[in-house]
C-alpha cells in the first residue's frame, strides 16, 4: 500500500466558468523512543528495527507545505537546533531538522495591523489553547559521553540507566537533552555500564547550556515534538508529516482501498498566545499492491524478497569491512534476530536515495517488520511537561467586508453577498469595453462542422447584446484531425490582419493543443480560443457556453467586461505565480502581470525562467522595467503606487523574496528615473494553510461568508498579515487565503490593504463572481501555467497587452 492520493475535502463553488479553451466546464477557480539509526549506504544496506514512520514525509511533489513550527517527529534530530536565545521577535521553525529563527517583516510603521471597516462577525478556529504551569521552564542539556558512542541507540540505553536523576517525562535525541526541570548541578557527572560490554564504563556529562521560557521558539518546538509524542501513544501513524489512525480505518473491499482519518498539527505562538492548530486529514491506501513498512521514520517501499539472502548475510559496513546482519543487529541495537532461515526484504533505492549517494538496495529483516509502539498515559506525558491543552476550540472575531458593486454597461449593480457571483445579474448587460471581431477565423474537422456552425450562429445572437459586434468568420473543414492538418490551416488562414483564430477540437489531445498554441502565441501571433467539440454538443447549453466564450474572447482581443470601484489614483497592481516547466527537468516559469489602468481591469504580461536554486529577480526585473514603461506608453505617467501579490513563494522562500527579489525591484525604479520614487508594497500569498474559520449561528457552525477577515488572534506578531474568505463555499469546508505584507512604504492603512485585496478578488473575467485570490495573481497563474505546460517559450510581445492565455 502506497497511500498516493489525498482524501481530504476541499471546498467546491456551484456553477461553471466560461467555456472555451477548456475542455469542460470547470468550478470557481482557485476554487515514543526514538529508533536506532540505519547504517552506511554500501552496496548492500541493512535497515534498522521499526518505529513506526514513514519515508513518504521525504518524497517530493504536490503536498501541503507544511506550517512554520510544524516539526518532525520525535526521532528527528535535535542535535542541529540553534538554541540561543534571540529574544521576543524570533520564531524558530524546522528547515531539514534544523530549527532557525523566523523572519521578522511587520513594517515598523504598523503598530496595528486590525481593519475598521465591515461587520463584526463571532467565528469559531481550528486551534486551541495552550496553557503552561506558572513559573515552567525548559532545560536543556548538551550531553557527551567518554568514551565516545557512536550510535544513538546505545546512547539512550545508557541514559536509561539514571532514570533516578533524570526522571520522565525527557526528551533525548542522542546529544541534546530537554529535561521540565532542573538537574541539581549545572554540569552533572554519571557513569554507566556499557550493555555490551560490563567491564567498560561510559562516563556521561550533562552540561546545562539554556533555561527556555515558554514562548522561546526552541520551547514551542519542543512542544510540537511532545504532541507528536502523544498521536504516537494513542497508536497513530506517521505518514509522510502527518499522522493517521489505522484503528478508525475505512475499508472499501470492491476498489481494495482503506482510508485512515487523521490529524495535521501544529503548535505556533500567535499574536497573543501559544495555539494548536489542527485539521482533519485522510490518507488513502491501497491494500493489493506491495506492502509499505513504516520504518525507523521512512516507508520502504518492499520492492523483491531475495531468497538467497538471510539474516547471516552479510553486508558491507561503513569501515569497509564485513558483517553478518544478525551482528549487526546484536550489536547496534541489542536485538537477537531468532530465524536464520527467513529471506531478506528487498527495497531499492528512490531518486532521492541516489541522490543522497545511497545507491544500493536496502535490505529489511521480516520478523523486526511490525509496528511498535508505548502505552504510556497521555496524561502523563503532557503534565509531566507542565503543559495543558483547552477543550474548546478558540472563540474569535471577524469582519464581513462591505460588498463592492459591480460596474458594467451604462452604471452599477449588486450581487448577492452570500452567493458573491453575479451571472444572473449581468445578462443583458454592456461590458465595460468591447472589441468588434471583424476578422476571424474557425478551424474544424468534417465531422463536426455542423457544430462550428451552430456555434457561429449562436455567439452572432449573444454577442451584440454584450456590446460585442461579430461578423462572419472564415471556415476552414480539415479532412482529418491530425495535428499537421491544424498547423497548415493556421500558416494557410493567419494574415496580419487576423483578429482571432477559433480551432474546434475533436478531442482534448495534448498534443495537439499545444501545437496550436505555439503557433498562436510564438511562430504567428494572434490570439486564440481552443473548443474541444464536445462542449458544443448539447444545444439547450449552447447559449451558455458561447456566451462565456463571446467573454472569453472579448478579453482575448483586449477588451474588458466588468469593474469595481477602486479609489488609489496612479495605481498599479501586480500579480506573479509561478509553474514548473512540465517538460524542461528543474526549470520553472515565472508569469508576471500588471495593471494598465486605474480600474485595474486591463493588463500587460510578461514571462520569465528560472533553474533551480537560480534567484528568480534575474528574470523579473527586466519583465517588471518593461511593463513600467508599457503603463507609461499608456498613461503618459508612471504609477505612484505599486502593490505586488506574490504567489508561489513557500515558507523557505521568504527570505529569498525580502533580500533578493524586492531591493531588486526597488533599482527597476531608478533605472526608469533617477528621481522616479512610488510607493511600494510587496504582499506574500499563501492558498496551503490549514487555518480554518467556521461562523457561528446558535448552536451550528457554517462557512463564513465571503469577505470575512481576520486580523487578530491567529496571525502572527512578527508579520503584518491577515486571512481573508473571498469566494463562496457550498460543499465542505472553505479554506482562506493568507496574505503576509512583507514590504510596505504604500501609507495604505491595514484596512485600506484588506479592502483593495478583496476588490481584486471580485476582477477575473473567467468567473462571474469572487475568486480565492486576486485577479493579477490568478491571471500570472494562467499565464505560467500556460507557458509551463504547452509553450515552453516566451510568447511573442505582440500579446502582451492582451489576456490571451485565459
């Protein structure tokens, strides 16, 4: 069982986006002990006894990021902590086992970060107190031993022999020692029998190096590893950075899987107290394949059984020199394997096993194979700590944003705030500003011709009432659907006078989408509309679909549809997300969009690459000098004002952002204008948190509306930050989108920061109604993505100005 795929709910809107270049209607967008080590990779390896872990929390791909303070389990090596105090504006969070001090960016101007405007609203969290005992302290230990131990298993059976002194509860990761009180001497001097060995004494020194406040970021640390502790003694599993319970697993006999329900926690100091959060999570597993072994903190994965091998093997150790596994096991670990007869276990290496240089296969003994566990009291492993968590979930306040009004044709319209999409209200609506198609074209097979033309004639009856005049277009019927037939009819049809290019597909064949979108967007610019066929099939949907294409169109040859009020003058915004290039291995795309005009409703666009570990501020600060002078080109004025949503930056990123990317930004200005100053302010957006908010109403709880904000209680006092619920939610639970200001000189008040973030979030022409983030963003996602999955090249500057990737 591998457990790939994530079971845990997400949010899903009603209704559908536009049509077009989709193949089908999409939803809203956005919408215990710890284990002896292993030894030496060799040719051949030996894997330790099992504790119950799993590899999967090394694997790499499409998981949740994890929280800052969200640690590794209890086994993960302390010894790499930086344990110095730095005072009340650090926090420490784990990088690879390491803990480092969080990066303090709350602008010093904000000495309140709370907004005014709305309606306050009672919300319920996901997180719950953490209480200490008056006057608690956390000690901790360097501890050395002489003469020296190597192996860590050893190093805990030694310290196991002063349980007198040292008392329980402790946490011990083979060097570094927590103790919740205080040894009688700062360097304290023991000495222990050797368990191999009992004419050898091991003297062991604990030497007291820091006496740790409960806020201190190495305390709160510890905090997360004795909860990780305590899922371990109520029998739950790690697998991957969280951990689920077998016991309360599901099965489903017909599709052989079984789905564990479990927890994702973590234990942070917020803006007045130290919070667990916790969310539901399930894991899906597959119970007819190989068997997964959770395994000294790693899942291997039992790729053979070697019938010619058995526990007197023997492998390569780290020296060099040779070993038999069963003396390999007796004499790091104590463990007498009893079945010399039974074949070894077969796991081959993964990728990032090559990397790390363990290039030969490990080799698993089957009877030290099962899970182990304590049975210890939960309750007396955190009292023994003095820590003490609440049974109610933490009690907030929110603000419900006021709704904007929506401006299209001759005035404004509202929409219903607790539904914050508005397509029944715009029909029959003039968009704001619209393009006549005077000269296109349509591309389609035989066979689905009388689709092309039903097509036709229906956005020729939609259109007009948008505003929108459409002509006739040239029809061109390929003879068959091959890829080069699409390619001959574009080189054959596109003049420069082209507006647009609609090419009906009988399939949604990647191959062929994206071939005729390189030749659209790089070798023949002009935009284009991509129709898989069977989207025009049911004709009772028709005028749907082609009234969200006509839209989708409009916005293609630089038009725009609706607005919202926003009263900034000079004002740019800009969106940057980025996507890893699906075909070019360790290469990703940058999309970068910025706002023209002072509606913020027409944009120019811009791409760059970026390697792995290359600092993605090469790329952007020609892209962001270029659309400075295009805003330019269009205003006859530079912005006054910039604000910057960065998407796409993870938690290990955000220094890369604050040291590299911003004052790289900040010279684009001096290379337009020596004198050439506007206000800056650079916001981080995060959509992978686990933070969630439920309103209350009586005795239930429901989603909060949309424009519901928080900025108190669960955002952090290092940051300038807030969440904020933008889109509506009608199944499972709606996850809000966090934004930390890393920069600011824009003199925006926090409330003027919220309300702009949220008439943003109301400007995505592929919906009718609020998204998750806001536009720029979702438009540099789209164009990254675009880029990244089927361009893989720079698109031609003749689309800049234009949003043809939507």
């Amino acid at each position: 069982m591998s457990g790939r795929a994530r079971g845990r709910a997400r949010g899903r809107a009603r209704g559908a986006t536009a049509g077009g270049d989709q193949a089908a209607p999409a939803v809203r967008p956005g919408a215990g002990a710890a284990a002896a080590p292993a030894p030496p990779p060799s040719q051949q390896q030996v894997a330790p006894p099992m504790s119950g872990n799993g590899r999967a929390s090394h694997r790499g791909g499409a998981v949740m990021e994890q929280r800052p303070g969200a640690v590794q389990p209890p086994t993960a090596q302390l010894a790499a902590m930086s344990m110095g105090e730095r005072g009340t504006q650090e926090r420490g969070r784990r990088r690879g086992g390491v803990i480092v001090q969080e990066i303090f960016t709350r602008p010093e101007h904000i000495t309140d970060k709370r907004g005014t405007s709305g309606n306050p609203i009672p919300l319920t969290t996901n997180c719950f107190h953490l209480d200490t005992k008056p006057g608690f302290n956390m000690y901790q230990y360097h501890v050395t031993f002489n003469p020296d131990i190597q192996n860590k298993g050893m190093r805990m059976r030694l310290i196991k022999q002063h349980n007198e002194l040292l008392r329980q509860p402790r946490a011990f990761d083979g060097m570094i020692l927590f103790l919740p009180h205080r040894l009688p001497k700062d360097t304290t001097e023991v000495y222990s029998k050797h368990p191999g060995d009992d004419s050898v004494n091991v003297q062991i020194t604990f030497k007291l190096t820091n006496e740790l406040p409960p806020t201190s970021y190495v305390t709160i640390q510890m905090y997360n590893v004795i909860f990780r502790r305590v899922l371990n003694i109520i029998n739950m599993k790690q697998i991957g950075r969280h951990y689920y319970s077998p016991d309360q697993g599901v099965t489903i006999p017909q599709h052989k899987l079984e789905v564990w329900p479990g927890f994702i926690t973590s234990i942070l100091k917020y803006e007045s107290s130290v919070l667990l959060m916790a969310d539901i999570s399930h894991k899906l597993l597959r119970t007819n394949t190989v068997l997964d072994i959770m395994y000294n903190n790693r899942t291997y994965r039992i790729d053979d059984i070697d019938w010619n091998m058995n526990p007197e093997s023997g492998f390569k150790s780290r020296d060099g020199s040779e070993m038999k596994f069963v003396d390999y096991y007796l004499k790091a670990h104590n463990i007498k394997i009893t079945d010399m007869a039974q074949p070894l276990l077969m796991s081959r290496p993964k990728k990032r096993d090559l990397r790390r240089g363990m290039e030969g296969n490990f080799y698993l003994v089957p009877e030290l194979c099962t899970l182990t566990g304590n049975n210890p009291e939960v309750v007396t492993e955190v009292g023994g700590w003095g820590l003490k968590f609440s049974s109610q979930l933490l009690q907030l306040q929110g603000r419900v944003l006021p709704p904007e009004k929506i401006l299209q044709g001759t005035g404004f319209y509202n929409y219903k705030p607790a539904d914050a999409e508005w397509s029944r209200e715009m029909r029959g609506q003039k968009l704001v500003s619209s393009i006549a198609l005077q000269v296109w074209c349509v591309i389609v097979t035989k066979r689905d011709a009388p689709k092309a033309f039903d097509f036709i004639d229906t956005l020729a009856r939609v259109a007009p009432p948008m505003g929108i005049n459409v002509a006739k277009p040239q029809v061109c019927q390929l003879q068959n659907d091959h890829t080069q037939a699409f390619l001959r009819a574009l080189k054959d049809l596109v003049t420069r006078d082209t507006q647009l290019v609609v090419c009906i597909l009988p399939s949604n064949r990647k191959d062929t989408y994206d071939a005729v979108k390189k030749h659209c967007c790089i070798d023949t610019p002009v935009p284009s509309q991509v129709i898989v066929a069977r989207t025009l099939m049911k004709k009772q949907m028709l005028m749907s679909v082609c009234t969200k294409i006509a839209i989708q169109l409009n916005c293609k040859l630089g038009g725009e549809v609706w607005a919202v009020e926003i009263p900034l003058r000079d004002l740019m915004v800009v969106g940057i997300d980025t996507y890893h290039d699906s075909v070019k291995k360790g290469r990703s795309v940058a999309g970068l969009v910025c706002s023209l005009n002072k509606q913020c409703t027409r944009y120019y666009s811009r791409v760059c690459f970026q390697q792995t570990h290359e600092e993605l501020v090469n790329g952007l600060k020609p892209n962001f000098t270029a659309a400075l002078k295009k805003y330019y080109e269009v205003n006859k004025s530079l912005p006054a004002r910039i604000v910057i949503f960065r998407d796409g930056v993870g938690d290990g990123q955000l220094a890369a952002v604050l040291e590299h990317e911003i004052p790289q930004l900040v010279k684009c200005f001096k290379d337009i204008d020596a004198e050439y100053t506007p206000r800056l302010a650079v916001v981080i957006v995060k959509k992978r948190i686990n933070i969630r908010f439920f309103a209350r109403a009586g005795n239930s709880q429901a989603n909060p509306p949309p424009g519901t904000c928080v900025d108190q209680e669960v955002t952090r006092p290092e940051w300038y930050d807030f969440f904020l619920v933008s889109q509506s939610v009608r199944q499972g639970t709606v996850t809000p989108t966090h934004y930390n200001v890393v920069y600011d000189n824009s003199g925006m008040k926090p409330d003027h920061m919220q309300r702009l973030t949220y008439k943003l979030c109301h400007l995505y022409y592929n919906w009718p109604g609020t998204i998750r983030v806001p536009a720029p963003c979702q438009y540099a996602h789209k164009l990254a993505f675009l880029v990244g999955q089927s361009l893989h090249k720079d698109p031609d500057l003749a689309l800049a100005d234009k949003l043809f990737f939507l």
